[in-house]
C-alpha cells in the first residue's frame, strides 16, 4: 500500500516470453517528481528501451500507467495511458484512452501494467481484483474487436468488466494500428502493433476495490465547484451537445479543415457531415468517459440499414475521423463516414492515420495522375468513393495486396511511388490530424517538436488557446492564430508544458479547471502538497523528459520538420500565410533552453528539474 492516497501503490508486470507474473511496488520518488501517467512510464521506460531496440521485437516495453485521481470523480481524469517505442516513428508513443478501461485497472489494485517480451501463441492476460493470469487467445486470434470483447465478457465475473483488444491490423502489426477499448482507443502511435507483437491479444479486467483519497469530503466539494464551472464553458457546452466535430462548420472558415490532402480549405458540403447533422439525424445520447461532466462521445443509432454496421446503438465517429474520411477524401457522405469510423474501431486501424495515407492515394490517383488503378489492385480511387475505401482498409488490416505497403504509413506509399518527400504529410513518419497549421501557427510545434511527432494535437492544442481559450494562471495567453513570432513560441511552449503535466496527471484536454483548482484536487486527492507552481515544474520536467527518450533513441532537431505540403500557402482565409518554422522552431528552442545543434536540454536545466541521471546515454 502506498503512503500517498489515491494510488493503489502497485504495477503488474507480466513477462510474456517466460509467462511470469509480479506485482512490484510503486515508485514514489517517481511519483513526487513525474505524478504519474506518461511522466512516469517515460521515467520508467527511459532505462528500458534503447536505440537499437526494435519497436516490434520482445525486448520492447508496454506501460500502461494511470494518475493518482484515476478512479475518484476529479474532473476529466479517468484516463489512463499507453506508452512504449513506436513501431511508425521508432521514437516515444503515448496514446491516451477515455472510456472506463483504466478505473477498472485500478480498482482491480494496479496502478500501472508493465508488459514484457513476447508470447510465441496468442494469448490474453485477465484481470480480476488482484489476480492476473495469462490465457490462451488462439480462439481469438484473427477475430475483429468487437466479437472479442463480446467473448471476453461473456464469464458473469466479467460482465461489468472492460476490455481493450486488437484486432486484425495489430495482428498484422500494421504499423498505426490501435488497441481498442470499448467506447475509446489508444489511437496513435501504432501500439495495437506492439500489442501484436507481443501476441497478447487483449486484457480484460474487472476491479471492486474502492480507491482512497487523502481528503474525500473536501475533494467532492471541490469536485463540485469545479464541475459547475466547466458546465458554463462554450465548449463544454458546445462539445456535449454537438461531439467534437460541432467546430467544423467554424473550422472551414478559419482554415483549420485541411481538405483533398491539405490541397486546399474549401469544403462547400460540411454541412453534411457536421456535428448538427449527426446530432439531428442520429444521435441517441452522449457518451461520458469516466469521471466526466462533459460528455463528447456520441452514441448513435442508424436503424435498418444495408451498410453493414449495427442497427441498435454504437459509438459515432467524431472530428478527426470525420475530417479524415470526409474533406480529406472530399467525401461528404455521413453515412459512409460512420461505417469507416465502424470498420475501423472493428479491424483496429488509427482513423487519422489510414484516413492520411488513403487520402495521399488519391491524390496520387486525381492530381498528379502518379498512379493508376492498376498500382492500387485494380481500385478505382477517385475522391470520394467510399467502397473503395472499405476495400483499402480491410486490405490494410490483413496486409493484402497494396495494403501491405499501405499498412506501413504515407512514408512508405512515398517510397512505393517514389513520391516527392516534401509532397509527403508526415512528421516523422506519423501523419497530423486535421488541425491546418496554416490556420494555427502554434500547431506547427504541436506536430513539428512535441515528443511524439506529428501524432498529438493535444500535446499543444494551440488551436483552442488561440481562438481565445488562454490559461491565465499558468501564464499562458492566446496569441493570434497567424502570428509569426517570439510570443507564440514562448507560449506554445509554455502550453505544451502544460499538455505534458496532462498527460501524466492523465487529464483530458477538453477539461479547463483552474489551475489552481487542479493543483488543489491533486493536493487533496494525494496528499502531495500542491500548488500552480508545482504543476509549472512537473509539466517542464515531463516534457524534458520525453524529448531526452527521442534524443537516446537517435532523434535529432534535423528530424523536427513539417514538409512543404502542409506549410505550402494556399488561398482563402489565411490568405496564403504559413507559420515560419524557422523562426517559430529556433524561438522554442531558446524558451525550452535546448541546444539547437543536439536537441539537448542545458546541463543546468537537467539539474534544475532533477533528470540529469536520465541524460547518460
Ligand atoms: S470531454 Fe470527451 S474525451 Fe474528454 S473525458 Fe469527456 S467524454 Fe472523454
């Protein structure tokens, strides 16, 4: 039992090659210094992994790890997230997952998994109260996400338990693809290929236990106070009642839509695909993650239909994925955008990512006529045909045909049809969501140097902070969108600080308490003294962190680069501006103290937030 409250104070770790099981204590040093989540699991996993450590091989590591108010009613925190070597970058992956899976992890006592090495058959590892053991999946293998989670919680002990499985992508070690968990999913980075790498199929667990906080009663009061007041955000509001993509009318004003492989930002047909016109014509209810007020996620319901995907309630898509199946592809067919986003989360494929690399087919295939439907298996790949996108995809999934070189990211589409690099959207190797950086300056240090490149919009969501959403106590102000300057790489640093204090306290960004209220509920929820300042400190340190795991396993400034494709200007409302990468880029680096031939943090620095000893490689 840990002497900080609202951890359970252990990690299981499993060794898949030997089929052994432990429970080790946590480290609460660690704890002090990173709180937990990806903080943690980076401190942890920094020791673990090297640079010759192949992403897709036994030696690498999954680290699935939660934050102290998992599992209490904090605002926003009942996340929990996955950390390890990315399969598509070969640097840090870290994706985030909402639903319930991780208050079940913890109230089964865990405050992290640990995986190790590889399993030579299919196996999946169960969970219940305490108890873990590892089980033959071979009846499971080759089957899509959601028959396994059926099949899973189909024992009574289980039936209230959560499930996060792969499906035949992460089999196939496809290279972006996801571990499902129910309502959400550890999107990006390709850990479902990690996952199957190790042939671990999938965890189901089933936790009772109660999880204890320093002050409860002062905790739920303050619970309270900051509940109401994120009610009374726009956004909140705006996110409850239209999901994330209620934005994307306003987004293809601003430039924000990238649309036909970033080509252009006019979508005339939004209004099709919006968060309205799910809202009015399919929306059932809103879907809450654990412990939150705001409720984004969207249940929805098509009836009768011959699209192949259910006719009671399911889980809709939401921004990213519309953005990506609809004006990436110029495509402005809801239905068929639903029945993507269902494929997907069924064959375990990263919406954003397949959505890019689909979307660089056409383009070959329209604009440059590069490519012919002979090069794609026959496939005719206008913009906007969808069958031929569900074709892809499940070509993708099972590494048939041109989906065995799809399958690998846009990068290797470039390779296939010796493609122009700069022509290619990737960011070391992953593809951006669908936040222009030609609409948002901030966003292209939101792709172009957080630690996992290119694969978060929320490691730095300048998007939202400039549209007027600042941070004022942690000294962060919202600077115009198309403003090239020292300011807005100072405070895009200083957000990503922030972002990265999020990523370990496991917070969703859509959250916005105080600061000063955070700091008070991770005080009363821990018993960790904390303040503003406090979180300042550990955000800073995280993302030290982070950047020194990409430096050990052979990242360079070189690689920070957004190619020309998404910095070409293009008319419209940005009126051919694109944000100055060189300026932008050098100006954070100044801010963050690094060096700009090494990438390296100053020994002073390092000393300062106490990661020297992590710097010794
Ligand atoms: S705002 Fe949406 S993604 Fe965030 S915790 Fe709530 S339901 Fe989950």
């Amino acid at each position: 039992m840990s002497n900080l409250k609202g951890y359970t104070g252990k990690i299981l770790e499993i060794d898949l090659s030997t089929k052994t099981i432990k429970t080790t204590p946590l480290d609460e040093n660690l704890a002090e210094l990173f709180v937990g989540g990806a903080g943690y699991a980076c401190a942890s996993l920094i020791s673990k992994i090297n640079k010759d450590t192949d992403p897709l091989g036994p030696e690498n590591v999954i680290f699935l790890m939660s934050g102290p108010l998992l599992g209490s009613k904090g605002i926003c925190t009942g996340r929990v997230v996955a950390c390890s070597k990315s399969p598509l970058s070969g640097i840090w992956a870290e994706s985030n997952t909402g639903g319930q899976i991780g208050v079940q992890m913890k109230r089964a006592g865990y405050d992290g998994i640990l995986v190790h090495g590889a399993s030579d058959q299919p196996v999946y590892l169960e969970i219940l109260d305490g108890k873990a053991e590892i089980k033959d999946a071979s009846q499971l293998w080759g089957k899509g996400i959601e028959e396994t989670t059926k099949i899973l919680k189909t024992p009574e002990e289980f039936k209230l338990g959560k499930v996060m499985a792969i499906g035949q992508a992460g089999e196939n070690l496809v290279k972006y693809s996801i571990i499902g968990c129910e309502e959400r999913a550890f999107g990006r980075t390709g850990l479902g290929a990690v996952m199957g790498s190790k042939k671990l199929k999938a965890v189901v667990i089933k936790g009772s236990n109660k999880i204890e906080l320093a002050s409860p009663d002062e905790f739920k009061a303050l619970v309270k106070e900051v509940n109401t007041a994120q009610l009374a955000v726009f956004t909140a509001q705006m996110f409850g009642a239209l999901g994330t993509s209620g934005g994307i009318n306003m987004y293809t004003l601003t430039g924000e839509l990238p649309v036909k492989y970033y080509r252009t930002s006019k979508f005339e047909e939004v209004d099709n695909i919006s968060g309205a016109t799910i809202a009015e014509k399919y929306l059932k209810k809103q879907r809450y993650c654990f412990a939150c007020p705001i409720g984004c996620g969207r249940i929805i319901e098509l009836g009768k239909n011959d699209l192949e995907v259910p006719e009671g309630q399911f889980e809709g898509p939401e921004y990213e994925t519309i953005a990506g199946f609809g004006a990436m592809l110029g495509n402005s067919n809801l239905e068929s955008i639903i029945k993507a986003n269902y494929m997907c989360n069924d064959l375990g494929i990263d919406t954003i990512s397949s959505s890019s690399v689909i979307s660089l087919i056409m383009d070959l295939y329209n604009n440059g006529k590069t490519i012919t439907a002979s090069d794609v298996d026959g496939l005719n790949m206008e913009w906007g045909n969808m069958e031929n996108v569900y074709q892809l995809l499940n070509k993708i999934a099972n590494r048939s045909g041109i989906g065995d070189v799809l399958a690998d990211g846009s990068d290797a589409v470039g390779k296939h049809f010796n493609v122009d690099p700069e022509q290619i959207a990737t960011i070391r190797h992953i593809e951006p969501p669908y936040h222009d950086t030609r609409s948002s300056f901030g966003m292209s240090m939101a792709y172009g140097i957080a630690p996992h490149y290119g694969a978060s919009h929320c490691s730095c969501d300048m998007y939202q902070t400039s549209l007027g959403q600042a941070h004022s106590e942690m000294d962060i102000q919202s600077i115009p969108a198309l403003e090239n300057s020292s300011e807005m790489s100072k405070h895009s640093a200083r957000l990503m600080e922030y972002r990265a204090f999020f990523s370990s306290i496991n917070m969703c960004v859509f959250a916005k308490p105080a600061a000063s209220n955070l700091a008070k509920l991770i005080e009363l929820g821990t018993g960790m003294p904390y303040d503003v300042e406090r979180i300042k400190i550990t955000g800073e340190r995280v993302l030290s962190l982070k950047r020194l795991f990409n430096l050990k396993m052979g990242h360079s400034p070189k690689d920070e680069k957004l190619p020309k494709i998404l910095v070409t200007p293009i008319e419209g409302v940005t009126e051919g501006k694109v944000p100055d990468q060189e300026l932008l880029f050098s100006e954070f680096y100044k801010y963050e103290d690094w060096d700009p031939i090494t990438g390296m943090p100053s020994p002073e620095k390092l000393e300062r937030l106490s990661l020297t000893k992590y710097a010794n490689f």
